[in-house]
C-alpha cells in the first residue's frame, strides 16, 4: 500500500501533466457555445437556449440513466481511479479488492457457494427472538434491517455522537413505488425479481412466497413516512430512553437486536420517522416468521448479486434497469472501479488527489468560498424580513461556519481490513464489517469535525448541517464546475454558485432551526419565521408548477431546501462575481456580456439528459428538483438575468418583478 501510493505521487510529481491547464477544457473561455439553441428565447426556456443544442445531439448511453456535464465529470473521474487501480499490484488492497472483481472465471466458479452459507444461516431461524438479532447483526453483516441504524451528531448536543433508528426494510427505493399507480412497472420488476431470488435460494414455491414478500413491503410502506416528512428535522428529531422505546415498540427485543448489531450500553437512542418505528415493529410482531425470512432472502440476494456470478448479475439488472431506465448493464471495469471506490474511499483518493488535484486549485476555491461568504453576509445584512437579533445570529453562524476543500487533513486507516485476490463476495463482506465497526467507533464519542462524508473523488459538495461545516471535495473542482483556466464569470456561474448553495442551506427551511454551533434550537423570532415561509411559499407554488415527466410534478415540500437553495446560490454567486470586478464593468468576451456569461455557465452547470423512469426515482425520493428546472426554476427569480438576455412579459418563463422570490 505504502508503495503504491508513493508511487503515485512521485509519478504526478515528474509528469506534472494531469495538472496542466493553460487553456479552459469547454470553450475559448469556459463554456460550450455549440451546446446552445440560439433559436429558443431565452424567457421561453433558458435551459434549452442554454443546452438545447447539445440535448438534439445527444443520445444517453445505454449503460447510463443520463448524459450531461455530471456525468462527463463522475466518467473522467472514474477513468482516473480505474488508471490508479488497474495499476495497483494485487498484493495492495485496492489492487486484491479490484482484482477479485475483474477475475470473472472465479467468481462463475464459485457461483452461488458462499451466499448458500449465508442464507443457510438465516434458514436456521427458528424463532422471532432469534430473527430479531439477525436484523441487528445485519448491519455490518448480511440482509437487511427493518431499521435504520445511524451514527451522527445529537442535535441538541451536536459535539456528541448518538445513535438514530429510522424507518427501512423496503426494497424499492421509495414508499411511493408501492402505494402509487405511477410505479407499477417498477413493483412487477421487483416481484419478478423477488420470485428469481427465492427460486435461486432454493424456496419451493417462490411465486408464492414473492407475494408474501410484497405484502409484507406494502404493508412497511404504508406505515414509512414520506420523503418530505423526513428531512424536517424536527420531526425526525425524538430522542427517547431504551425503557421508554421498549414501552413504545414493544415487540422487538430491543436490547438484544441492538447487541447483535454491536451497540450496548445505550441510555437514550433517537428515533427518526417515530411512528414508524413503532409500527414496523408490530408487523414484525403479527407477520409470519417464514415470511420475513423469504424477505431477508429476497433483500439479501439482491444486495450480494453483483457480487456473485453472472446469473446473479443478470437478474438483479431485470430488475434494477426498470428503475433507472437504462437498457445495458455497465461494463465490469466500472462496475470494479466503483466497487473500489465504495470499499476504500480514502485510500484511492489519497492517490486520487496527489496525482489530478493541483495544491493551486485548493488555494483559488478558498479565495472563492472567502467572497461567496462576504456575499451571502451582505444578503444577510439586507434582508428585509429578518429582524436585527436575527440577522446578528445569522452572521454568527455563517462566520462560524468552517470551509474544507480537496480532501480531509486526517486520511482514514484501511489497515484491519483483510482483502483476498481470490474472495470477492468475502471481500465484500468483510468491507461491509470493517465499514460498520468504522462507524460504530464513533458512538457515543465527541464527533471528529476533520471526518468527511464524502471521498475526495466524489462529484459533490455538501453542508453538513450539525456541524456548521461546508466541504467540497476534489472531485467537483473541475471543468466545467471550476477551471482554473476560465474566465471568472464562469467560475462564478458554476463552482460560485454550488459554493453559494452549500452556504445557503445553513439558512434554509431546515438550516434556520440550526444554530452556529450546529444544535437544534429556533433562533428565529416567530416573525422571521411567518415571513420567511411566506416567501418560500411563494417559490414552492412556482415549483409546484413544474411537470418535468408527463403526468408528475415537482413536489414543493420535498424540494424546498435545495431549491431555496439553488435560487440563494445563483444570487450569492452573481453578487460575488460583481463584487470581485472591483466596480469595474465586466469585459466582453466573444460578444457576451460578463452577467450573459455568468448566467450561461451557471446552466451549463446543470446540463442533462435523463431517462424518464430515472426522473421519476428522482422526484420520487430526492430532494433536488430535475436538472431542467435547476436552471428555469432560480435565474427567472433574479432581476438581473431579465436584464442580462433581455427577458420580457409575454415570455413562457416571465415573472413580474412583484411575483419573483425575495427570500435573499
Ligand atoms: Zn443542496
């Protein structure tokens, strides 16, 4: 390991060619003019104007949900991990772990042998006692759990680390996919699948323990708690004592499922989705003991298949391409790369980051972050609705609020974790092991702020609410996000205002019930909050609007967050970028003016072309509205983009100035 990884940074040190950027990678200055359709008016739909060209020509991959610049990035960054760990020697564990994948003779040989082991173990269960402590000992082991189990800051005490059970047990990605007419193609898939499974397990009437299966999932979903209703963090927020959840819930042996899963000497847990808890527990209680072993054998088979033989792998596919849409299975290169990547995070992006992570990029995005803050202070400062006190806290948090760019100062240990050339369905299970007891370590304990939730060599960003902190890895400061090369308005349309959205949720509908020192405490007067909902109110009910699949509309709650937050961005960003002119006006360049620039980057930044089935798993269970209205949705809330293309009454995406959004 060692070896391999000087290796690496010596190799980028001599070749010094992976940084080399003297000209922009998009365009003469940073953005693709050919993508544009100069025929679509821009107040008609500013996203096609901006991509509508590029949309027409192009075809999504049949291995791939969407095409568009987040994908272009995630496949540059995968060609780099896969030069990294192709050439990584079998005796390192990211080359043994790679290596075990790609061995495909093997993995046919071995076929189904060592997933038969597991499940004979759960075909032992012989009482529900038992069953429960299965449930535990699964997480960071085999199958899957009715509950989750998360190990986070308490956030009412956010410098401790406390352990949170949710809501789970369903194999589709959402509740919506059982009780909604909308998803019934996916439900068939998913029975066929289960029905596949329990066949391969051995079960002697699989069609019919498939359909206990699914009434099982069905009966699970009706109890979970909606998308939107999960990430109001005062609802998810219930923090209880082991006797009062036992007094709760008390059909599951709560001391002992827990010991299985290796926590012990818990006073307080906190549960998430509450009623849901209470009811997965009862049907826990009134369902039959060999149907919940067929689910635990369905949800197991399909977590391991990847990891088995090809008819495993094909069958798991049936199923998961009628969730995402696409048409061919990715070809085993990235399939390992991303196995890789999942397994030893931090090891690959510590050669990741010294081999294509310039030192100079880490430098210029702190400058950056620096201006975005001065600028969402001075929004702040200018808000009309917030009052004084408010405004003093606001500014408190946001200048308490610390900034990681790159990678984590402290690289994570992969030294305990034993990876055999010839095992991959061990390897991979002993991952999972190694990775549980990783965040297992930290219950109870202060948190450590130097952790990321993210790998340097992912493609995002994120605030991490409950500590205060903004982190942005490697992975998304390149072209056409942030290129060194590129004209400032730019890097302001694009990184700025990713930047600016990150800032922003520490103030949004969740961000303003946390205070500085990332506790869960209102720091808003009532007022604040009565004119704050007022205007997010009135972005909600444009976004409500928006039917990005024939037939299914935005959700406004689910979406509120990230909206407000693409919207704070896009404002924070321009203000930033005027800011650093230094009062001069912008140049001209190639005809564009410094605001048409900075507008045209920033939906360059979203370009994308999805599969309807995987926009409908979009909007069905995350937060972020669809590409097409990340663009739409903020930039006709901003006057100075009417300004900037000339944008008028009688246009399809036209705002009276008194109906736009005034939040920030
Ligand atoms: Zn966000």
């Amino acid at each position: 390991m060692r070896i391999f990884l000087l290796a690496a940074v010596s190799a980028a040190a001599i070749s010094g060619a992976a940084f080399a950027a003297e000209k922009p990678m998009y365009g003469a200055w940073g953005v693709d003019l050919t993508a544009r359709d100069v025929a679509v008016k821009p107040g008609d739909d500013f996203n096609k104007y901006a991509n509508g060209a590029w949309e027409k020509k192009t075809t999504i991959p049949a291995d791939q949900a969407s095409a568009g610049v987040g994908y272009d990035v995630y496949n540059r960054s995968q060609d780099q991990l896969r030069t990294l760990i192709e050439t990584a020697d079998a005796s390192t564990p990211i080359g043994a772990l790679y290596k075990s994948f790609t061995d495909e003779a093997k993995v046919e040989q071995v076929d189904d042998a060592p997933l038969k082991a597991d499940l004979a173990k759960l075909a032992a269960v012989s009482s529900k006692a038992e069953l429960a402590k299965a449930l535990g000992a699964a997480h960071g082991g085999f199958g899957p759990d009715l509950f989750s189990l998360d190990i986070y800051p308490d956030a009412k005490n956010p410098e401790l680390n406390t352990l949170y059970i949710g809501q789970s047990g369903l194999g589709l990605p959402d509740r919506d996919y059982y009780l909604t007419d909308g998803f019934k193609p996916q439900l068939a898939a998913y029975t066929a699948f289960a029905e596949r499974a329990l066949k391969m397990a051995g079960y002697a009437d699989p069609a019919k323990s498939a359909a206990d299966v699914i009434a099982f999932e069905t009966a699970i979903a009706k109890v979970s708690w909606a998308v939107a209703d999960r990430r109001d963090i005062d609802k998810v927020y219930n923090p209880v004592t082991m006797d009062e959840l036992k007094a709760y819930a008390p059909e599951v042996p709560w001391a002992d499922y827990l010991a299985a899963a290796g926590v012990t000497g818990r006073s307080q847990v906190v549960l998430g989705e509450k009623s849901a808890v209470r009811d997965i527990a009862k049907l826990f209680a009134d369902t039959p003991l060999e149907t919940l072993k067929a689910w635990q054998t369905v949800q197991g088979v399909l977590e391991m298949s990847p990891y088995l033989s090809k008819r495993f792998v094909d069958s798991r596919f049936d199923y998961i391409k009628v969730l995402s849409g696409q048409t061919q299975l990715r070809p085993r290169w990235k399939r390992g790369v991303q196995l890789v990547d999942g397994s030893l995070g931090e090891l690959v992006g510590q050669a990741y980051v010294a081999k294509y992570f310039p030192p100079s990029s880490k430098a210029q995005m702190v400058d950056l972050i620096a201006n975005l803050k001065t600028a969402m202070a001075e929004r702040i400062q200018k808000a009309p609705w917030m009052a004084p006190a408010t405004k003093q806290a606001a500014l408190a948090k946001l200048s308490k609020m610390s900034v990681m760019v790159g990678y984590p100062d402290k690289w994570r240990d992969y030294s305990g974790l034993k990876l055999d050339v010839t095992d991959l369905y061990g390897n991979v299970r002993r991952s999972g092991a190694f990775e549980w007891a990783y965040t297992l370590g930290d219950l109870g304990k202060p948190v450590d702020h130097g952790k990321w939730g993210m790998t340097p060599q992912t493609v995002n960003a994120y605030n991490g609410g409950l500590e205060n902190k903004i982190v942005f890895p490697a992975g998304i400061l390149q072209a056409p996000y942030f290129d060194p090369a590129a004209d400032p308005a730019v890097n302001y349309g694009a990184i700025g205002a990713v930047i600016g959205h990150e800032i922003s949720h520490g103030f949004d509908d969740q961000g303003r019930k946390i205070d500085d020192t990332g506790k869960l405490r209102d720091w808003w007067t009532a007022e604040d909050a009565k004119r704050f909902e007022a205007q997010a109110a009135v972005l909600g009910g444009q976004y409500g609007t928006y039917e990005p699949v024939p037939g299914m509309k935005i959700n406004p709650a689910l979406t509120m967050g990230e909206n407000i937050a693409d919207l704070a961005g896009l404002q924070v960003a321009y203000d930033a970028y005027h800011a650093a002119l230094k009062g001069k006006p912008a140049p001209v360049v190639g005809g564009m003016t410094g605001d048409q620039r900075f507008f045209l980057a920033f939906a360059q930044s979203w370009q994308d072309k999805s599969r309807d089935d995987s926009l409908k798993q979009q909007m069905a269970s995350d937060p972020h509205s669809p590409s097409n209205f990340r663009v739409i949705g903020p930039t006709r809330n901003v006057d100075a983009w009417y300004a900037a293309f000339g944008v008028k009454p009688g246009d399809k995406f036209y705002l009276p100035p008194e109906k736009r959004s005034r939040i920030w």
